[in-house]
C-alpha cells in the first residue's frame, strides 16, 4: 500500500521516495522554532530561498536555466505543442484610439507622426483577425494544441493578437519582459500563460522554440530585431523554414532595401524566398494552411 490507513505514506513501501520533497523541507525549516544568531543568519537560509543568493553575479548561469525551464514546464503542462508568434509595434493605436492620439499631437510634427501611426491602425484590426482565425480552427496534434498565439504580452499589436484569440474563446501566451519604464501585461493574455522575463536572449528563445509560423507587423527597434534574428536562423540553416509573414509592403519597403541588400551583395535573391508579405490575416493564413498543406486535411481546420 502507498498510505497508511492515516493517510500518511507507508515507510516500508518499496516505490515511495525516501527523501522528503523541498516544499516539505521547507516547511520544516519554517517551523523550527530556534531563534538564534546562527539561524537569524541570511547564510542560514535554505539556498533556494534565499532571494540574496540566487541574484549573486555567480549565480547568472542558474538564473538562465531557471528562466529556459520555468516557461517549458509551463507550455507543456498546458499542452502547447506549437505557436503563432506575431511581432509588432507597442504604439499603433487600436482604431478606438486613433482620436487620443491626435489629442496629443500639440506639434505639426507630431501630427505627421500621429497621422502615420492612425493609417497603421489596420494592422491592429489585422493582427485581431488572424489571431481569432488560428484560434477558432482549434487544432490538435499528438494531444497538443497547435498554432497558440503568442505574443509580446504588452500593448498594441500585441494586445491585438491576444485579444482575437480572447475574442475566439481561446487561451493565448504573453512572454513580457522587465523594463526600466514599466510594462504590464495587456489584460487578453491568459493569465497562467503569463510569463516574464529578465533575459532577452531567453525571451527570444521562448519565441521561436514552439514557433510554426511569424506574423511581424510594422513596428520599430524591437520589432526588426526580432525579426532579422528570425531570419538569419532560417537563413543559416540554424532553423528549418516556417512562414514568415510581413504585414505592409509600404511599411518594409520604406524602412527596410531588402532589393539593395541582394544588389549588395551582401544576401542572395533566394533569401528574399524567406518571408511573404501579405496586407491581410486572410493572406497570412492562407500562407500557413499553403506550407503545411492543412487544406488537404479538413480535420485540422484549414478552409
């Protein structure tokens, strides 16, 4: 027997562990009622409780593996076998907001730039839609979800995707990360797949270890780092091929030469194969359903 008719384990039972669990230490630690200078000491502290020890310089290396292990645990306990990242702006407005931003356009200056940001606001409505699309095809694989939209966690674009998988009745991540100018979750994200990060490296990881498909949407530094990283996995052979997906042709094609690059030199006119640009979440998903050939299987989803 595994227990005891008090519901204690059994000491004689082969399978049971002998050693108690950390949580179970801890508590013994917590109710000891010594009270002295050794054990009112920082170094008396059990070493995964202590908060001092473990934000040590020396301790670096175990803080990025607790940060690669607490979100894997966390998306397989939640059965996400992939993802539908979508990178974009943290200032494009939702079209509800377009009249705050010109509020506070006091400058002609800034009016050009609120004007801008307004015409974008389309990929709010965009990214809102492929998310809910993925979402409400609902597919699963081998027990795990598939296409989970996953986002930046922060406002905007991101809030867009996470709100249309809200919108579908589904559940969908946010990998936010520690600033000095606080960000906090946008309130679409599923709280228990709300994660934070202090290392970019690690978010960025998280990113694209489960990521089938990338929907980028114009946006700024943040945004073409992560993309150009993307990029530069499949185009080094460091990451198979899945579809890449810039929103706005006018958008890339007034901040970024990709043309220029090839005339360079410095890229082949095959590396341009990488990415697709679409201007809707129909053409996105289109892309998707067209790479992995979900159209000729009606049970997965794809129309």
């Amino acid at each position: 027997m595994d227990k005891r008719s008090d519901g204690r384990e059994d000491d004689h039972d082969l399978v049971n562990r002998k050693f108690y669990p950390a949580e179970e230490e801890a508590g013994f630690a917590d109710s000891d009622p010594s009270d002295t200078p050794q054990t009112r000491h920082p170094t008396y502290k059990l070493a995964f409780r202590d908060t001092e020890f473990l934000l040590r310089e020396e301790l670096r290396p175990v803080r990025f593996q607790l940060e690669l292990l607490k979100p894997e645990m966390v998306l397989e306990e939640a059965r996400v076998g992939s993802t539908l990242v979508m990178y974009g702006s943290a200032r494009i407005p939702a079209p509800d907001q377009i009249d705050e931003v010109f509020a506070k356009a006091d400058t002609p200056e800034k009016k050009k730039i609120a004007e801008k940001l307004a015409e974008k606001s389309r990929y709010y409505v965009e990214a809102n839609k492929l998310a809910r699309m993925a979402t409400e095809k609902s597919i699963i694989e081998d027990g795990h979800r598939q296409f989970v939209v996953c986002s930046g966690g922060g406002p905007s674009i991101m809030e867009a995707a996470n709100r249309g998988a809200s919108e579908a009745g589904g559940e969908s991540i946010g990998l936010n990360i520690v600033l000095p100018h606080e960000q906090a979750p946008n309130s679409y994200v599923t709280p228990y797949l709300s994660l934070n990060f202090h290392y970019f490296a690690l978010r960025k990881m998280h990113f694209l270890i489960r990521a089938r498909a990338v929907a980028v949407f114009p946006g700024g530094f943040g945004t073409c780092d992560e993309l150009f990283e993307l990029l530069t996995l499949i185009q080094t052979g460091k990451m198979k091929p899945i579809p890449v997906l810039l929103f706005g042709k006018k958008f890339w094609d007034n901040i970024i030469n990709f043309e220029g690059l090839v005339e360079e030199g410095t890229i082949s006119a095959d590396d341009l194969d990488l990415f697709k640009i679409c201007e809707t979440a129909d053409e996105a998903w289109g892309e998707i359903c067209e790479f992995y050939k979900l159209a000729d299987d009606p049970i997965r989803g794809c129309d």
